[in-house]
C-alpha cells in the first residue's frame, strides 16, 4: 500500500466531506463515522475517479463501506502497492 495514495484519499475525504484528515484511518466507516450521505458518496466517487484517472464501477461503489475498502480498490486498479 502506497502512503501516498492512502494520502491522496484522506485530502478528498476531508474536502467532500468536511473531516479533518487527522479523523481519517483506515478502518473509517463512511456512513457510520463520517455521516456520509448518497450525494456525497457520489461526489466522493467521483473526485477518486479524477484523481487516480480510473473508473468506478457503481456496484463496487456501493461497495465502500470503509476507508479500507476503498483503499483496496484503487491500489488493485492501479497496481500501487
């Protein structure tokens, strides 16, 4: 796992959802910890999507429950370990 992609997806948290990067870690539960919403989930989506330039797939979206989650995701699509 790269620090920098973790980092990257910690300065997004924080700016969609209005979170200090400190609260960020890895076991972060989007909904439960954040308050996260559907827009921003979406909203969330898609800046990740702009930032590491792939695409999510709305079924694996649904699928982030975590930060770690998350995580897991871009580093498998972009190969960043």
């Amino acid at each position: 796992m790269s620090n920098d992609t973790l980092a990257k997806i910690k300065q997004i948290l924080s700016a969609e959802l209005g979170i200090d990067e400190m609260e960020i870690n890895l076991s972060s539960h989007l909904k439960e910890d954040f308050d996260a919403d559907p827009i921003s989930v979406a909203d969330l989506i898609v800046k990740l999507e702009e930032e590491f330039d792939l695409r999510i797939p709305q079924n694996q979206a649904s699928e982030f429950k975590t930060v770690e989650d998350i995580l897991n995701y871009i580093t498998d699509q972009t190969g960043d370990i």
